[in-house]
C-alpha cells in the first residue's frame, strides 16, 4: 500500500480565503492541531509577505514538532533567504519556491520569456537547496503550461536539487482524466528521483476528484487545506481527500497516515478560528453529513448500519454525545481530560480554563468535549485585553424597549453604562461602544450553539471593520446575550492590539 504525504496548506493558501486571516497565537494553534491529525508538512505561510507572516512561520518552527514545516517563497533570491530565516530551527524544515510556467503568465504578467522562466526556477532552487535539504518547487499555472515545457522545467529542477515537484491546478481549470494525463506523463519522465505533488484549485468543484486522479497516477503528496478553505472557491480538501483514501484503499491502493479521529475537530477549529462555516451538506465534515432523514434509509440502518452508512461517524471523531466532566469533577481529571485531548496548557492557562469550567458547570449540568474545546481555544488564542466585560444585565421583551447595563473595564478604568436599542444585543452594543467610543462597524453577527440543548453553551462570531482594518470576535456562554457582549469586546481588543 502506498503512502501518500498530506502536505497541508490551511496556513497558506487557506488564509488567502477572504476575511480568513489568522493572527499568531491563532496559527501556533492551527499548526498544533495539525500536527496530532497527522499531516506530514504544513506550510505555515509566507515569510516574505509581512512580518506578521514571518513571525507565525518562525514560531510554528520553533516550537511545533512532529511534521515538517514548510515556508513559501516566489523565486527571488530575498524572498527564499526570509523563508530559509523563518524556517531554519525547525527540526524538519523545507523550501517551497514557485515559478509560472503557463504562457498566459509569463508573457501577461511576468513579462519573460520560456528559457528566462527555467533559468530563474533553477537558480532558485539551487539557492534553496544551498540552505536547506528539503526544496520543493512549483511550476505555477502547471495545467495551462505546455507539457513538454513542463517536463523540462520538472526535470531542470530536480537536477537543480529539488526533492518534491508539486504541479499545481492554479486556477482549477483541470479535469481528472486530463490531470491524470499530465501527472503520468511526469512520472513517467523522472521515475522516483522526486515526489510528484499536486495543489488542485476548486474552481470547477474538482479539486479532490483532481488530486485522486493524481495520485492513482502517481502522485505522492496531496496539498490540500482543512474545509477545503482557499483562494477563491478553495483547495482540495483535507478530509475528502484523506476520508477518500481510507474508506476506498482497496480501490486506490493508497492511504495516508492521517489520524481520522481528529478530524472533526480540526475542521471545527477553523471555522472558529476563520469564521468560515461549513455548508450543511459538505462530504465528510457538514452538519448533515452523517444525517439520514429519509424512511427507507432509517430502516435500514436500525437494521444494520452498513445499510446506508459507508463511514462510522466515530472514524472522523464525531462522538459530540460523549459526556466528558460534570460539576464535581476536579482540577485533576479536568487536567487529565484536556490531555487526554491532546491540549498542552500552560499551569496559568489551566487555572484560568479551570476556573470558567467550573463557572460553567454552575449554569450546565452536563459538559461535552465540544463545550471542553471551546474554554480552552479561548484560553489559548488569549489577546491583551484592553477592555473586559465585568457585568451585564439586560432587560427585553416583546412590550418593552430593550435595556442593557454594562459594567466594564476600559484601559484600566471601572465604566458604566446603560442604553436601549432595538433589540437586547442592539442594547449591549450601544452601550459598549459608548464606553470604548469606537468608530467600527460591524460586517457580521453569527450565533450557534456548540452542543444540543437549551441550556448548551451559545457561540457568537462577530466581524468588525474600523479604518480599513477587520478583526474577528469570539464569545462563548450559557447567556447568548453575554456571548455577543464577550464577542463583540473580543473584537475590539484585536483591533486595540492592531492599532498598536
Ligand atoms: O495555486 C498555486 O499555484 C499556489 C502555488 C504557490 C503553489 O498556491
Ligand atoms: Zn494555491
């Protein structure tokens, strides 16, 4: 059985997605969970793009072990010596500098000629390779290139010292026959002397048909992202294309050695983290993905599951029932789930988590791993907090204006306020920003529940813009109200701190 690499570009290529933007804390998250999925690269950004970017990739270098960290740069000598910088502690690093190749690209945008374009990639990847072992090189808009130019610039780069050759669908134009095509006539050109990647865009919805193509001719690393996030309509995504492999070995003769267990949490972690939900009815990872409505189905499943039911919903990690603590459980066994879980936390970290689960368990009889998550992701992502909320009581009802009395503290200073609005959330928003005074406004509001129940806890995700810069807010309680009031000052902290 072959074993294909999952290079995961959700830190990449996934926070290209509009308003996907992530902040450092937020990556050494994303980058930890990736690694106990199982992932065997991930490409933690782009160094040369901002100091922000250099900055997570740096410290997902430092301080994420257990898979290989890859930095992205364009074919420019400054460009790979700032990705080599970022990368250079980590124990597996790599390089993965890129090049157009497509006719369209070279003379529209880059304005140089086939051999300019081959001489540039090589000298490229010669630097790279002169820094570290591990180069990867793409030939960008690879399905737009001639093939036999293709082959060359292929061949040209693994001579140069290339170790991965990754042919990207740039703009998910392809299709799986013809990617086929063009993945076999490579391999069989450079035989083992490389790793045949692919990168497939979605702009057709074929980026997984695409990579499975591939690999059933010979690719042996998948780029892909989690939910499939991306530039434009996205990238392959990772828990198709992984779930594809696994329940369809016999057929493709591949796997991966993704923990599938993890996956529905890494997928709910991006969406709280990117605010970028999942569409109910997305394969392996939507609401409805394990949902079977119609009468025929349901008989046949209390029959026997295998009826209708080609994945155990255990197998991504779907256990959402399992009761994890109550309100007696103590610092020790809360201690012992969240490792059980795979969280490293930090003794502050805990002792805070601790404490709003302990606070929560007075409002919520039962605790689910989802509710365990979502304490501990806001410990984690934890941002200065220029202002706090320390009390909230509202007042609505179906004759009566809607009143919120906040209390909070703002740059160190005890305010309060009280103000109506249209509705209980409208209230508290007017009242918090009569306290901080800001000028943002607010381009989303969304609330979901994380566990079932009316007594679950409620998740709000708010998006505020202020002088061209967004920042994303997250609140979770028992309280929606409270929540939104927690969301919305999440916001405006990460504001406070770009501002800075
Ligand atoms: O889509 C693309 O071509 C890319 C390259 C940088 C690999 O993202
Ligand atoms: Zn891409």
């Amino acid at each position: 059985m072959r074993i294909i690499r999952i290079f995961d570009t959700t830190l990449r290529d996934g926070e290209q997605s509009p308003g996907a933007s992530m902040n450092v804390e937020e990556k050494l998250q994303v980058a930890k969970q990736l690694v106990r999925l199982g992932v065997d690269i991930i490409e933690a950004g782009f160094p040369i793009a901002s100091d922000g970017d250099f900055e997570a990739v740096n410290r997902i270098a430092n301080e994420v072990k257990g898979a290989t960290i890859a930095g992205l740069a364009r074919a420019k000598e400054a460009d790979i010596k700032r990705a080599y910088e970022a990368v250079k502690n980590a124990p597996k690093r790599r390089i993965h500098t890129f090049h157009s190749t497509s006719d369209i690209h070279l003379k529209y945008q880059f304005r140089v000629n086939r051999e300019e374009a081959l001489k540039r990639s090589v000298e490229m990847v010669r630097l790279a390779r002169s820094l570290v072992e591990d180069v990867e090189f793409s030939p960008m808009d690879a399905t737009r290139t001639e093939l036999p130019y293709l082959i060359d610039v292929v061949e040209a780069v693994i001579e140069a010292g290339a170790s991965t050759v990754n042919i990207p669908d740039t703009v998910g134009y392809t299709t799986p026959e013809e990617f086929g095509r063009i993945i076999k006539a490579i391999k069989e050109k450079i035989r083992d002397k490389a790793v045949i990647s692919v990168h497939c865009h979605n702009d057709l919805g074929l980026a997984v048909a695409n990579s499975l193509s591939a690999v059933l001719n010979g690719a042996g690393q998948v780029e892909c992202t989690i939910n499939g996030i991306g530039e434009r309509a996205g990238n392959c995504s990772m828990e198709e294309v992984a779930m594809a492999l696994r329940t369809r070995k016999d057929f493709f003769n591949a796997d991966t050695k993704i923990n599938t267990k993890e996956i529905i949490r890494s997928s709910r972690l991006i969406t709280k983290i990117t605010g970028i939900p999942v569409q109910p009815n997305k394969a392996i990872v939507g609401a409805n993905a394990f949902a079977h409505e119609s009468g025929i189905h349901q008989d046949g499943l209390l029959k026997e599951k295998t009826t209708y039911e080609i994945i155990r919903p255990e197998s991504i990690g779907l256990q959402s029932t399992k009761l994890v603590l109550g309100k007696h459980s103590g610092r020790h066994a809360f201690k012992a789930r969240l490792s059980e879980l795979g969280y490293e936390l930090s003794s502050e970290e805990i002792e805070n988590a601790f404490a709003k689960f302990k606070h929560l368990a007075d409002q919520k009889k039962d605790i689910f791993e989802e509710d365990l998550e979502t304490l501990v992701s806001e410990e984690v992502s934890k941002i200065p907090e220029t202002y706090q909320l320390v009390d909230l009581s509202v007042s609505s009802g179906m004759k009566k204006q809607p009143k919120a009395s906040i209390s909070m503290k703002a740059k160190g200073r005890m305010v309060k306020k009280i103000a109506s609005g249209d509705g209980p959330v409208d209230a508290t928003y007017k009242a918090i920003s009569s306290i901080t005074k800001t000028k943002s406004s607010l381009l989303k509001f969304e609330v979901k529940s994380i566990t079932g129940g009316t007594d679950a806890l409620g998740e709000v995700i708010v998006s505020l813009e202020e002088n061209g810069r967004t920042a994303r807010g997250h609140g979770a309680d028992t309280d929606i109200i409270v929540a939104a009031a927690k969301a919305y000052i999440n916001a405006l902290n990460k504001l406070a701190v770009r501002k800075k």
